[in-house]
C-alpha cells in the first residue's frame, strides 16, 4: 500500500513537471521611464491592465528621473539583470520613455538636447538589442496645460523630436505618444482635461476671499497637468496599447480588445 501510494505521488509530481515544461511562455513588457509612466502617478498601470494574462507587465518606471539620472542611480542596471532572463519568456520588449526631467532646470537631471539625451537613448536601444531584447522608444506624454496666450502648451517636442529621431538612426520601435496624446488632450479642452489629473483643480477664490486653505492632509494627491489619477491612468494605458498593437501586431492577441 505504501509502495503504491509513493508510486503515485511520483507519477504526479512527474505529470506536474512535464506540465511546467510544456507551459506556452509568457511575453513580458517593462516599462522604463519616469512619472507618468510609474505606478500612482502615470498610466502604467492602465497599461498593464490592459494586457492579457499571457503577458508579464513589469512597471519599472520611476519618478523624477531623467534619461541620465536612471542609470546614474543603478535603475538601468537592474533592467540589464532582468533581461538575462529573456529565454524564460517568449519575447521581451522594454518600453522607454524620458523627456520630462530632461528638460533645463533640474540638477543632476537635466540633459543637452543635442548632444547628451539622443545619446542616452540610443545607448538604451543598443543595451536592450544586446541583451536579445525588443527596444520601444515612446516620446514624452503631454501636459495637459494651455498658454497665457490661449495656445496649447507644447514644450516637449523637442524631446519628442529628438526620440524620433533616435527610432529612425537605430532602426526602433517607436511610439509617439507625444504626438496622440497632444492632439487628444487638446481638443477635449481644459475642463475635460482636468479629470485626467490625481486631483481635482483647486476651487477659485471668489472676490473678496483670500486664497484658499490648503488640503488638512499633506500627502493627498494635488492636482497639477502633469500627473495621471485613476481616470487618466486608464485613458492613456490605452492609448500606449493601442499605439503598441500598431507598431507591433505581433503584440494584438495579448492586448485586450
């Protein structure tokens, strides 16, 4: 009776394994970038949310980094070390987007438009195809913020520029996020554009009032044009999975419909 009862735990663990071996692997997507890509405050989340469950979703994105600032602090490195792993999955694309904290301003962040970012993003694209890897480079997404002059406010371009032109010299992957969802915030307007935000506006003051108090609780979300709460996280989401399935259609049995 022993014998067979451990005969059949050895037939099971062996069906077991032969299971895990057959398993069809899963495709992974990491994103690399900065705020608003990172969880609660960008859209990777809606992203990943709109993966199927044959796709490993890795949010690796981190706020206030810029294209040099990611892999001076020792991020990129960790992405090197996942990507040894690649024979594990069906494919790996790594998702990288830079251009906010590129921009002038910000110390031991900011980069020359015309010589250092271009050249920190085609370093990323060369590591990832190295590593066996699929680059994607994505252009910054916008801020939703207009101009004193009444003018839609486009200040990344430039770096949305430059990411484009760094795809076509290195033969990348490119989303131009920048461009969609310019166009899109846009025509919804500044009202509509402001529930994409963490937080709502806060009220004006009437005449006569002073300013008002700020929030009773310090690490509540604030509103600004930049940041992503639920709402935006899934508007933008899917606007990179669609961008995504477009550019690879490889991609489109793994995004949901």
């Amino acid at each position: 009776m022993i014998r067979a009862r451990t005969l059949s735990v050895i037939v099971m663990l062996a069906a077991v394994a032969a299971a895990a071996q057959t398993a069809p692997k899963k495709v992974r997507i990491i994103l690399v970038g900065d705020s608003t890509m990172q969880p609660k405050s960008g859209y990777g989340p809606g992203f990943c949310a709109d993966m199927t469950a044959d796709v490993e979703c890795v949010n690796a994105a981190r706020g206030g980094r810029s294209s040099k600032s990611y892999r001076v602090e020792g991020l990129w490195d960790k992405i090197m070390e996942q990507l040894k792993q690649n024979a594990d999955y069906k494919a790996t694309y790594v998702l990288i987007q830079f251009g906010h904290n590129d921009q002038p301003g910000k110390p031991e962040r900011s980069t020359d438009l015309k010589t250092e970012f271009p050249a920190n993003m085609k370093r990323y694209v060369e590591e990832v195809k190295s590593a066996d890897a699929i680059p994607v480079l994505v252009t910054p997404l916008t801020r939703r913020q207009w101009n004193k002059d009444g003018t839609f406010n486009r200040s990344l371009e430039p770096w949305a520029e430059a990411t484009r032109e760094v795809a076509k010299e290195t033969n990348a992957t490119l989303l131009d996020l920048f461009a969609v969802s310019a166009t899109a915030v846009e025509k919804m307007g500044s009202e509509e554009a402001n529930t994409m935000a963490q937080a709502p506006p806060p009220p004006m003051p009437k005449e006569g009032e002073g300013t008002p108090a700020p929030p009773t609780d310090p690490n509540a979300p604030k509103f600004d044009y930049t940041h992503l709460g639920d709402k935006g996280s899934q508007y933008f989401g899917r606007m990179v999975a669609d961008l995504l399935v477009k550019a690879r259609p490889e991609l489109k049995p793994y995004v949901k419909p």
